[in-house]
C-alpha cells in the first residue's frame, strides 16, 4: 500500500526532489511508527482520497490507523455520481 500511495505523491507533484523529499520522508516514518502501521496509515489516506504525507502524519500520530475501517456497501464516496443535478455531461462542452 506505500507504494500506491508514494504514486499518488508522485502524480500530484511534479517537481522530482519534492517527490523525492515526499517519498524519503514517509519512509522514515516507518522508523518511528512500525511498517505495519505505515501500511495502515496509507490504505486510511488512500480511502479518503487524501494522498498527502500531512495526512499520513496525522493519522499516525492521533492513531486513528489502528481504528477499524468500516466498509460500507451504500457509501459510493469513491465512485463518481452519476446523476447529480450539478453534474453535466460532455455535451456540455461542445
């Protein structure tokens, strides 16, 4: 799961010693928190589409990585709506 979340780092930055930086750094988190945690930390970050090492962090530190994720079939939050009265189809921008 960090190397999925380490692409996502790497997609949103474009600068490759910011990527870098980003990658090095939540390595070293595996120092202070265990590889497991780490793991966990990702998959949470990954879930809530928020692909950031402040994320990461935060999770780490306020231990919400131990916390169980519920998986909720009626919670669409991942996938993208398909009928919503703000969205507009590809007609749209013709």
């Amino acid at each position: 799961m960090i190397w999925k979340f380490e692409n996502e780092l790497i997609q949103f930055h474009f600068c490759a010693i910011i990527q870098l930086t980003f990658c090095l750094g939540l390595l070293r988190l595996a120092d202070k928190y265990s590889h497991e945690r780490l793991e966990h930390a990702c998959l949470r970050a990954l879930r809530a589409h928020k692909a950031t090492y402040g994320m990461v962090t935060n999770i780490l530190r306020h231990n919400l990585d131990q916390l169980e994720i519920r998986s909720d079939p009626n919670n669409h939050i991942s996938e993208t709506p398909t009928h919503h009265q703000n969205l507009r189809g590809p007609e749209a921008f013709r």
